[in-house]
C-alpha cells in the first residue's frame, strides 16, 4: 500500500491553491504524496503536448487536483494517516494506483 503520511500542520486551501497554479502537483509534493505529483506533471506535460496546449483540458485537471488535495489535506489536519497514493475523490483511482 505504501507509506502513511501524517501532517496535521496541512493547511487545506493553501494546498489546494498550489495544486492549482502549480500545474496540479505542487500541492501533493509538499503533502509528501511525491510520486502523484510527478505522474500529475507527467500528465499535465503529456496533454500539453498532444493538444497543442490547450488549455481547458490543463485547466480542468488542475481544479480536480485543487480539490482533491483538499480533501486529502482536511483529513491530514485532523490527524488522520493518509496514504501516498490516496485520493480524496474515487474516480483519481483510475490514475494513481497504489
């Protein structure tokens, strides 16, 4: 399953904002969610590429990454372990596994 992460110093919306600008991975990196941060850059790049950049599509996973560093930054700040490869929103399993 791989290793648990306890950060209950995570601040929600800050996390959620560096997802956002940070091409959605900036705010999993510093949660210590690491290796969904690069497979995020890895896609964010990958769709960059084979759409010409457009932008929409980048925009929109970084909202749905914005929010599910959210959910998983909440549960962190209550002291709950979260895993490194845990999501907040269920249909991210299909990308990040463990």
């Amino acid at each position: 399953m791989g290793q648990m992460i306890t950060k209950p110093d995570a601040n929600p919306v800050l996390l959620a904002v560096l997802n956002l600008v940070g091409a959605g991975g900036l705010g999993y990196f510093l949660l210590g969610q690491k290796k969904k941060a690069y497979i995020t850059w890895g896609i964010i790049i990958g769709v960059s590429v084979i759409s010409c950049g457009f932008l929409s599509i980048i925009a929109l996973f970084s909202w749905v990454t914005a929010y599910d560093i959210y959910l998983l930054s909440q549960k962190a700040q209550t002291g709950q372990a979260i895993g490194e490869n845990e999501n907040g929103l269920d249909f991210l399993n299909a990308i990040f596994k463990d």
